[in-house]
C-alpha cells in the first residue's frame, strides 16, 4: 500500500506545487531489542501516505478526530513495507500504535522521546495539520526469542524512488551503542548489527560486484596481461602489486587518510583513466614487461582511492568489524579479478597461438581501443574535475600536499619512463640502417 503511494505521488508531483512534495524524502526510524520485544519506531512524512486517505477537512486539513481507521491503514501497510528479520526469518507485528505529529516536532532526536511522543497524548481535534507538511509517527513491536539475535532491515518502498526515498535507521544496541545507517529503498535487507562472518560476506560480494561492474578497472586489468604469453612469474608479480598498491590506499581512505573536498574524486577518476591511456600507450609503443610490476603497483595506489569510493558509503554497515570489512571487501576484488583472469586468458591464449606477428597485431589493435575509449573518459573527467571547487593554497592540509607530491612523482616517473621507450622504439630502426 504504501509503495502505490509514493507511485501516486510521484506521478502528482509535476502538476503539485512546489511546497506540496519535498524533493527528497526521508524517513526515520530507531530499531532496538528489549527482552522478548523488538521496538521499531517510524517517522514517516505525511506525504507518503498519500494513498492512505486519512480523514481531511477544510482545505486539506487532517480531521484528527476521526482519523484513528487511517491510522490503522497506515500502519499496516508500513508493517509490509518495512520489514525486519531475525536470523533471517521475518517477524510478525504484535502491536502497532500510532499518531500525528506537527512538522516542527523534534522527539525523534533520541529513542526514549520519541517512544514517550508516540506513547503520549495525541495532538488536539483542532490542530491545523496540513496533509502534507507533518508526520505520521509509529511504534511496532515484534516478538522475539532473544535480544542477542542477528536483526536485518529492508525497506523496499516503491523501488523507483532509490535516488531520492532514504530511510535512516539508529540501531540501539543492547550496551546502548547506537548504529546509524542510511538506506535506499530497494537496496535489500541490511543486517543492523552484523556478526564477523555476516560482514564478511556483505563486503566480499560488494568487492567482487564492484571490480565486475568497474568497466575501467576491468580494461586497466586487461591491458596489465594483454603482453604476457604465458603464467608466470612476472605475471604474478604485475597482478600482486596491483594489489598492494590498491589494499594500501583502500585502507588509508577507509581510516580518513584522504582529502575530503569535492575535488579529489574527479581528480582520482581522471587518474584512473589517465593509467588505462597510458597502459594501453606502453603496449603499443614497447610493453616492458619485467618492470611493469612497478607502474602496475604505482597505479594501484590510484586505482585503490576509486574503490575506496565505492566503499565509503557501504562501511556503515560493517557495524564492529571494520578491519574484517575492509580485508573482506580486498577479497571480493581479488576474486573478481581471478575469475577476469580466468576467463580472459584462454581467450588470449588461444589467439596468440595464430603467431608471433600476429600476436603484436592482436596487442597494438586491442591497445588501441582500450586508448581511445580511456581517452574520452579522461577529456569527460577533466572536465568534471575543472567544475569542482579546487581549495586554496592556504587551506590545503599536509597529508594533502604529501598527497599531491607523491601524485605528481608518480606522473613524472611514469611520463619519463614512457618518453624513454618511445625514443627507443624510434631510434632502433635508424641504429640497424
């Protein structure tokens, strides 16, 4: 019921008012354990429960005094739209009560207040409460078997509002710690306090789904092995640093070791692409194989601060285990650059064996490609990077300046070393004649 409401809202949104529907909604809600009860107190704004046809008077007003069956509707349908499991299985709602409440109320600052404003007298039948502009509060207790159980969250109303429909949850743990998350609609249960191995396994898919759906780290990935002939040593050693260089960075920027402006993602992602340009270059001039364990792992530092920012919005949910997460989430590369390798090299394999000559044709065409696409993504990523707020020289912090000195060496070392082939491969052909 309650994701056809938000499907109705939207679809009234462009002959709505501006005032009528807020541009980003959000709901609120504190989860916590007590005894044989699980307490979930919800404050959902008003327009959500569009579709809900709560009593009205006068020009849009809520009727309060007879507003006790809409209540009841509504907190049925958020029962089904917001679920909680235990251990996995989904929890039956016991109890449910609910209220109004004016949109300058604040008691959703703590759990004890807002469970004392729901269990408190309601708002006055005569108080002016807009359709749209206060909130529909709830408190649904849920049996349980114990406090110490492993709780999950989905919230999965109307899917199509992931952009837009957040809901942040404070979990209270039973020490009293408190757990804060942020969820899309439709981004599936979320485990509120994890154990080890739960966080494990949610951040270990989260890596392997990211490096699949990564198309440049994926194409940096390919022009690392595109040279090779063969496993071997060198092989292993180009894909090992690649490792190192990215694990460093990803942890660093894990613990806030990393400048927090606007700017730094844009300037990493045209890194990102300016080492996919620059893979690709060295292939097609003269790969030097026995070295490229070095650019593979410099390169790696970079690659590391993109993964870092798929990361950051997902470490919330590791509750307790940081660390665990963060080498889960390595894994979770690992694994998909394994199963890149995998599949790609019998590929590869297979064509090289047509011969030498046509084995370079294969690695300058496939370079080639990889060079123009990674170039159009470095002139959209300049771009974006020249719109973002630069900080002023007096501003800039230490770890950023090392940063940017250590960012600029890099460069430099990797420009010289790549004239350097280039001079060579020119050269060699006058030096025969």
């Amino acid at each position: 019921m309650l994701a056809v409401c938000v499907f109705v809202l939207v679809g009234l949104s462009s002959t709505a008012r501006a005032h009528d529907v807020p541009s980003e909604l959000r709901v609120h809600a504190f989860v916590k354990p007590e005894g044989e009860r699980l307490h979930v107190l919800l404050r959902i704004p008003l327009a959500l429960l569009l579709n809900i046809d709560l009593a009205k008077r006068g020009p849009g007003y809520l009727e309060l005094a007879q507003i006790d069956e809409g209540l009841a509707r509504a907190v049925a349908a958020t029962e089904r739209d917001v679920e909680l499991y235990e251990e996995g299985r989904r929890l039956l709602l016991v109890r449910g009560e609910a209220r109004i409440s004016l949109p300058s109320d604040r008691s959703f600052e703590s759990f004890d207040k807002a469970r004392a404003l729901i269990a408190g007298p309601r708002l006055a039948p005569s108080t002016d409460v807009f359709w749209n502009q206060g909130y529909f509060d709830a408190h649904l207790e849920y049996a349980i078997p114990s406090a110490a159980s492993s709780f999950a969250l989905d919230f999965h109303v109307s899917r199509g509002l992931r952009d837009r429909l957040k809901l942040e949850v404070r979990y209270v743990t039973r020490d009293g710690t408190v757990r804060a998350y942020e969820v899309p609609t439709g981004s599936g249960p979320v485990m509120l306090d994890p154990h080890w191995y739960e966080a494990a396994w949610t951040f270990t898919r989260s890596g392997f789904e990211h490096i699949l759906d990564g198309a440049d780290h994926l194409l940096f990935l390919l022009c690392l092995i595109l040279p090779f002939r063969r496993i071997d040593w060198r092989l292993v050693g180009v894909v090992t640093a690649f490792t190192v260089g990215h694990s460093i960075t990803l942890i660093a920027a894990a613990n806030g070791v990393v400048p927090s402006g606007d700017w730094f993602p844009p300037l990493v992602e045209t890194l990102i692409a300016a080492s996919i340009l620059y893979m690709a270059a060295e292939n097609i001039v003269r790969p030097n194989l026995k070295r490229r364990w070095l650019v593979s792992g410099l390169f790696g530092l970079i690659h590391g601060f993109g993964f870092s920012f798929a990361l950051s919005s997902e470490l919330q949910f590791a509750g307790a285990h940081l660390l665990v997460s963060l080498l889960a989430f390595n894994v979770g590369i690992e694994l998909g650059q394994l199963l890149v390798l995998v599949i790609a090299w019998p590929v590869l394999a297979l064509i090289y064996r047509m011969g030498l000559k046509a084995e370079r044709l294969i690695v300058i065409v496939a370079s080639a490609l990889v060079a123009h696409t990674a170039w159009h993504w470095m002139g959209e990523r300049i771009e974006s990077l020249r719109k973002a707020n630069l900080p002023s020289i007096e501003k800039i912090a230490l770890p950023e300046v090392a940063l940017f000195v250590a960012l600029a060496a890099i460069l430099a070392g990797i420009t010289w070393r790549l004239a350097r082939v280039a001079r060579g491969r020119v050269s060699a052909p006058q030096s025969k004649a």
